[in-house]
C-alpha cells in the first residue's frame, strides 16, 4: 500500500530527479568542451556551470534534509534522500566554491598543456605526456635519458602547482567540515557505503604484498642483468624511470627486457596491428563488436560523431582518457589521444566499459546513474579486456597465431599479464593513502612532497631516479591527484574485475574448476549472450541498490575478494617463487635513500 506521504515524495524525487537530469546534462556539457577545447574562456564557463548547479544542489539537499524523507517506510525514496543530502564541494560558499573550482582546473590546464624539453635536442620544448614523453619511456633503455624525462616532467606538472593544491586541500577539507566529516578523505570513503571499507583494503593489499615481493624482486634481478649493479643494486629500490611509466604504475612495456622465457613466441602485438593496418577507428569497433556479440548495447551514432579519438593538432586537450554521460537521449563519447598499439588497446576496453555502463543505466532516476561502488565503474572495461588480451581472443581476431599456449608461453602471458594487474596495486593503494593522510592532516604540509616518496618506497619498493626535496612537489604530475579524481576505486577495480571474470566465464561455459582447459587466464567469454545477459542485469541497477545486493545477484560473493585474483594468477606465483629461489633473487626493499632521512 501506498501512503499519500509516499505518494507525495515519489511525486518530489521524479520531478527533483528530473531537474538533476537537465543539471547534469549542461554540466557535463560545458566539461567536455573545456577538455576538448583547453581555454580560458572553456574554463570559466565549465566554472560558472558548476558554480550555479552547486547552488541548486545545495538548495535540493538541504529542502530534504529538513523533510523526513530519510525516515520514509519506502526504502528507495530514502535511498534517494540519502544520496541527494551527501554534498561535496557544494557546500561551500559561493566564493569558496570558485576559488575551489579555479584551483582544480588550474591543475589541470597545467597537465594538459606542459611540454618538456627533448633529451637530445635540448632546444626543443615542445614534448608532450602524450604521446612523445611516454614513448621515450617506453622504448628507451638509457638510464640517463629516462631519468630526463622523469625529472622534466616532474619539476614541470608538479612542483608549479604546490599553491594550486594547498588550496584545494585546504577548501575541501572545508567543505567536509560544512557537510559533517572529519575530512575530504571520509566524504570519499562514504561513496563505498561499507563502515569497514577502509581495513577492508588494507587487508586486501597485505593479502597480495608476497605475491607483488616475488613479482618485484624477480624484476629488479632482471633490471640489474641488464643495466649493471651501480643503476639496479641488488636489494635496492627500483627507480621508476626504468619501469617503462611515468608513475611506474605497468611495467608492461619492458615485456622484452625481462619475459620468462624469451624462446617461446613472444607476440609484439603492436607490430602485428601495424603491419594489419589497424587505425584507432579499428581498436574502438572491434570493442565495440565484442559488447555487440554479448547481446548488450551498441555504440550510438552520436558516439561516433561526437568523440574525441585521436589528439587534435590545433588545440589543447586534456589528453588523459575520459568516458562522458551527458544524460540525454544516449548521447555517451570518449575522449582520449589514441594511438595503436596494446596498451591503447586497452585502455579503448576500458573506457568503452564506462560507457556501456551508461548505457544499461540510463532509464534510472538521474540520481541512480552512476555504479554503486566506485570500484565497479572501473572494473566493467577491464573485464572485456582480460578475455580480449587473452591468446585465445588475440588468435580469434587474428592478432597472433597460436591460440593454445604451452605451459611456458602460458607462464609468459600470466606475466604480461601481472605487469599491469599485480604492479598497479601497490600504486592504487599509495595514491590515496597518501591523500588521505594529507585531507586528515596527518601528513605535514612541510612533508607533502618527501611523505609520497616514502609512501611510495613502502608499499612498492619504488623511488624517485634522482634526488626529491620539498623544494620539489611531485603529486600532481599524476592527472587524478590534478582533476580531484579519487583513486582507490582502480586498486578496488583490480580485485573486484577478477571476481567479475570469473562469474562471466562461467556463465559462458568458459570457466569449470579444476579444469585444466578451462582456466581463468583461458577464458574469452566472447559471443556468450548468456555472459551478456548476466553483465546487463548487473549494470542496469545502477545506483539503485546497495553494491553487496547487486554483487551477490551477479556473483554469489558480497565482498572484495582477491580469491578470484590469485586463481587467475596461481601458476605464475608458483613459478616466480621456485624461479627466485633457483636464482638466489633477494626479495625485498628498505627506505628510498632519494629523499632527506
Ligand atoms: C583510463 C583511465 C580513465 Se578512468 C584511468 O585513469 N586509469 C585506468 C587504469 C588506471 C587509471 C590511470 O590511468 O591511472
Ligand atoms: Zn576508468
């Protein structure tokens, strides 16, 4: 039965829901073309957006916080209420609120527009993250030149922007006061619903530090063979300049440096695309075809009309690849710099998973559009992606030639594989334990810059190529800790898309336990329209129910769980303890000696 009290905030929430709808439309309209247009004129009208829907999303939650629409019987009009009452930066003045938004967007004009200059030209200046610095990062294997590259980039989109981000963590550490947390880092806890969240993860990364030791330890070993004892010592941290990233987050690019065993076939999937003539069109249709052949969306003609796929050359974007809802009539877009090669590959799965999210959600309430733990948001892209970087997937689109891996090439596939997925966990992790530390000013303003170092050394036995002070300020050469992006939903994302895989592979006949042909690491759920169905059914909630109901309708679990994780991972982790014990490799870091002790 329907009170008339529930019949009145069903009426409140669809016609509140449907402002929000229009809201968020211009918002993210107005977003989109400061990221695709880098200006100042973009920038302030993105601001002055923001500015006047902060003021009506303040009106709307404090019109509920002074309803009962929190003690409704209707459990989703207080699902509702609870959400819409949660503000972030919206709490602040108006003035606040600008100066707020001035300092994110300044960071981020900063990241998208800085060059460097070229190691071997050093009068050219013009070097940008993407693609040219990363490319240098990627292929060279001189110590000194990459070490260039760190350091320019470094003192170039970090230590400028030190006010910049004073600013922003002294106003959101406002606006949470305003909104009743104890910091910006427990507004952003909240968004996991799960009191426990934060021990949860802590466990979770303790659970797989062996595991990441065996990886590191076996990869230091194999850096010192090839730069010599004085760039590798033995049980030293690993500087990041050699890893192959700029933030040493995948050390995949090294593949040919160090795969377990180089006589097996090692496929440069980037040479075999050029040589096929693969465009960027041709990496985003064939992700597209793969959410086709689950019976799920295709991309809308406006996505194709509308996208930003490749870097433009007469004007500035933020090149960082994005996935933007515009909340209206299926009009969903990427924008990102892609070039051909795997791990753009990759990162066209991802951001193709966001977008497919938007997609399934899109008839929900605007307040139900979005993933109810961020994790999961990051995980959906992720999830094609570990059955499309698979030999049997990357045999099917003929992209290598033998499908059915030997115990050796399948032990070198599981370590392509864990140079992105195990390597990324200890970053994950530091990113926002570090920002954590600084939103609850447990960190020292005068330790900002040497606390990420040591935070970095201690969760990941990494360190910075060349010596770091306080007249340095490295964080925001990273874009997330520019853009206000929170992080631990990609360290949430790499446990829970494993949990996902495994569900999906089952459903699609992929995946038998103890069944030595049907492995996780062998399971390509591709043209699987019952996989389709079950993936649809979990999107389609959106926001609408807690993540642990929706993750038990999916997956029969209710928790982050690295189970699935290690399984898909078991043989490499076995091979990497018996091969570290044969090749006496020490396992193992002290403190980074890069920055004062
Ligand atoms: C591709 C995206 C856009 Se949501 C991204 O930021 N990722 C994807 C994996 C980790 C993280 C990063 O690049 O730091
Ligand atoms: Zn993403």
């Amino acid at each position: 039965s329907c009170s008339a009290s529930v019949l009145e905030a069903r009426r409140f929430f669809e016609l509140e829901n449907e402002q929000l709808r229009r809201r968020f439309h211009e918002e993210f309209l107005s977003g989109y073309n400061y990221n695709t247009n880098v200006t100042e004129a973009n920038r302030q009208a993105m601001i002055e957006v923001y500015a006047r829907n902060a003021e009506l999303n303040k009106r709307l939650a404090q019109q509920i916080k002074s309803s009962d629409y929190v003690q409704s019987e209707d459990a989703d009009i207080r699902r509702q209420a609870e959400h819409l009452s949660k503000l972030g930066a919206s709490a602040l003045n108006a003035d606040d609120y600008l100066a707020l938004q001035n300092a994110i967007s300044s960071m981020q004009t900063n990241y998208a527009t800085a060059t460097v200059c070229s190691y071997t030209n050093r009068s050219d200046c013009s070097l940008t993250l993407e693609p040219h610095i990363q490319e240098r990062l990627s292929h060279s294997r001189d110590p000194a030149e990459l070490a260039w590259y760190w350091r320019e980039w470094h003192d170039k989109s970090g230590t400028p922007m030190r006010q910049n981000f004073a600013e922003y963590v002294r106003l959101t550490r406002k606006a949470s006061q305003l909104n009743g947390h104890r910091s910006y880092a427990d507004y952003w806890v909240q968004f996991y619903e799960d009191p426990d969240f934060e021990r949860q993860l802590d466990a979770t990364f303790k659970q797989l530090l062996p595991f990441y030791r065996q990886l590191h330890g076996y990869v230091r070993f194999r850096l010192r063979q090839h730069y010599g004892p004085d760039v590798m010592p033995a049980e030293g941290n690993i500087p990041i300049s050699l890893l192959g990233n700029m933030w040493g987050q995948s050390w995949n690019e090294l593949l040919d440096l160090f795969t377990p065993y180089p006589e097996k076939p090692f496929v440069d999937v980037k040479a075999e695309m050029e040589k096929q003539g693969y465009t960027v069109q041709k990496l985003f249709e064939l992700g597209d075809q793969f959410f086709q052949s689950l019976g799920m969306r295709a991309l809308p003609p406006s996505f194709w009309n509308l996208s930003v796929l490749t870097r433009p050359d007469d004007r500035h974007v933020v090149c960082h690849a994005s996935a933007w809802d515009f909340y209206q009539d299926s009009d969903v877009r990427i924008k990102m710099c892609t070039e051909v090669d795997s791990h753009y590959f990759y990162v066209v799965h991802h951001e193709l998973g966001h977008i497919q999210y938007y997609l399934q959600y899109e008839q929900q309430p605007a307040v139900y559009r979005g993933a109810p733990n961020p994790g999961f948001h990051e995980a959906v892209g992720d999830v094609i992606a570990l059955s499309v970087m698979s030999a049997k997937h990357l045999k099917a689109i003929g992209l290598i030639e033998n499908g059915r891996l030997d115990e050796k090439s399948r032990i070198n596939q599981l370590f392509k594989q864990a140079l992105s997925k195990i390597v990324f966990l200890p970053f994950g992790y530091a990113v926002d334990k570090y920002r954590y530390a600084v939103f609850r000013n447990e960190l020292d303003e005068s330790q900002w810059n040497c606390g990420f170092w040591q935070m970095r050394s201690e969760f990941g036995g990494v360190e910075p190529p060349v010596f770091r002070t306080e007249k340095d300020f490295d964080p925001p050469a990273k874009y997330h800790i520019d853009a206000d992006v929170e992080y631990l939903r990609y360290f949430a994302a790499h446990i829970f898309q494993f949990q996902f895989h495994k569900a999906l592979c089952r459903k699609a006949g992929q995946y038998a336990p103890n069944n030595s042909r049907l492995t996780l690491d062998n399971c390509d759920i591709f043209g699987s329209k019952a996989a389709g169905r079950s993936l649809s059914q979990f999107l389609s909630k959106g926001n609408s129910r807690h993540w642990k109901e929706v993750l038990e309708e999916f997956t029969g679990e209710t928790e982050m769980d690295p189970a699935a994780l290690l399984e898909y991972f078991e043989p490499l982790y076995q091979w990497l303890k018996q091969e570290n014990s044969r090749l006496g490799v020490p396992l193992g870091w002290g403190p980074t000696d890069k920055i004062p002790s």
